[in-house]
C-alpha cells in the first residue's frame, strides 16, 4: 500500500515565497485579473507549484486572504489589552502603539497585504466575509468600547463611533502606505525613521488630541439646549 504524500508545510520557503508573490499580483490586479501562470513565472517556480502547495488558484487566494488579514492585529490580543489593567487612557495609547507598530513592521513598498483586503471588501468575497464575522466586526465593536470609555461617552453615541474611525485611520494609512514614496517626499526623514519611537509618540499624541477634542465638542454640544426648545432665559432673548 503506497504511503500518502505528506502535505507540504506552511512555513516551507517555496510555499511562501509563491504566498508573497500572489499577495503582490493580487493586490495589484484582483483576483479575477490574476492567472496561476504569471504568479509562478514571477515567483520563479513550476507551474504546478500552486496545486502542490495549495490545491488550486482558489486554495491560494483564500491563503493570501488569510495571510493578509493575519498580518493585521487580530481580535485575540485586542481584547486581552483591552480588558488589561490601566486606565482608558493608558489602553487607548498601549493598543494605537501597537496597531501602529505592526503596520510599520508588515507594510513594505508594496504594502500588499491592506491592499488585498481592501480589494476583497470592495468585491463579494466569501473568504473575507468568514473573517470578517469572526474577527473584524467585533474588534472594531471592542476597540469603539474602549474609546468611547476613555470620552467618557455612552458606546453607542455618534462621536465615539467617529473617534474610533479616526482612531484607526492612521494604521490602515501606513499599512498601506508605499514607504518609498514618502522618503523621496520627505528626504529629512531618514530610512528606517518610520520604525523608531519617536514618530510613534508624535502620532500618539495626535491621536490623543483629537479624541480629547471630539469629546469635547460632544459633551459640549450635549448640554446646549436645542435651537427653538424655548428654554433660553429672557437674558438670552435679544
């Protein structure tokens, strides 16, 4: 009785090197634009590297989905920072960090990974639909929890929600971001800057003053009684 073939390993180099070299190609053209045959031509294996390694053009495209979206920072550790000791602020600051940090450490010049998962939001995408229901729309329902906490405002209310969009804003930008182009935009910023602390800490700080302010205006806007209420005093009647 012959011996069944071992199934290839996840971390074998090849598999991986065909995994970046579909995220690229998919990222660029969609799925629907892609062929096995240049992916194998640009990754400089055989062509029948895609059904060993993954069963087919679809077992590759579900891989490179779920490659990409494993690259963000999953649910998982959101809720054990989340849920950690500390006070909002100090959650609110250690989880932008790292949302921060893994996009500088995944995005490279072709930032392929944010791409494809936007390219699948845009279409009807059954593998990004599966992981969007178990991990992205209660991540952002947890991350919106916390930043609603640190506004000291109910979960539900508008300004929260708005905050917590502008919260995340600035990771989706440098996952995304073609790296390349910003140091030929900006040469003061040397190679390698982007990954250092301190641009962490200025974005840090902007982040923490525009939640401060957003809060603000809201609580503010809360206790102004509405136009035409008939609740202004006759010193406020002209």
């Amino acid at each position: 009785m012959s011996k069944a073939r071992d199934r290839p390993k996840k971390d074998n180099p090849a598999r991986q090197l065909l995994l970046e070299t579909a995220g690229e190609v998919f990222a660029a053209l969609g799925f629907e634009g892609a062929s096995g045959r240049d992916i194998c031509e640009r990754a400089g294996v055989n062509a029948a590297a895609i059904n060993y390694y993954f069963g087919g053009i679809e077992g590759l495209h579900a891989a490179v989905v779920e490659e990409a979206h494993a690259r963000m920072v999953g649910l998982d550790p959101v809720l054990e920072l989340v849920s950690s000791t500390g006070t909002a602020e100090s959650r609110l600051i250690r989880l932008f960090q790292l949302l921060l940090e893994t996009a500088l450490d995944s995005a490279g010049l072709t930032a392929w990974p944010m791409k494809v998962l936007m390219r699948e939001a845009l279409g009807k995408s059954d593998h990004l639909d599966l992981l969007r229901e178990a991990d992205l729309v209660p991540k952002l329902r947890v991350i919106r929890g916390l930043v609603a906490e640190f506004m000291e405002l109910p979960e539900n209310d508008p300004a929260a929600t708005d905050a917590c969009l502008a919260y995340l804003s600035v990771s989706v930008m440098l996952h995304m971001a073609d790296h390349q182009a910003i140091q030929r935009a900006f040469p003061s910023l040397r190679a390698g800057d982007l990954a250092e602390s301190p641009i962490v800490a200025h974005f840090t700080a902007f982040m923490l003053g525009g939640i401060e302010r957003l809060s603000d205006i809201a609580k503010r806007n809360a206790v102004q009684p509405p136009i035409g209420s008939g609740s202004e005093t006759s010193a406020d009647r002209p």
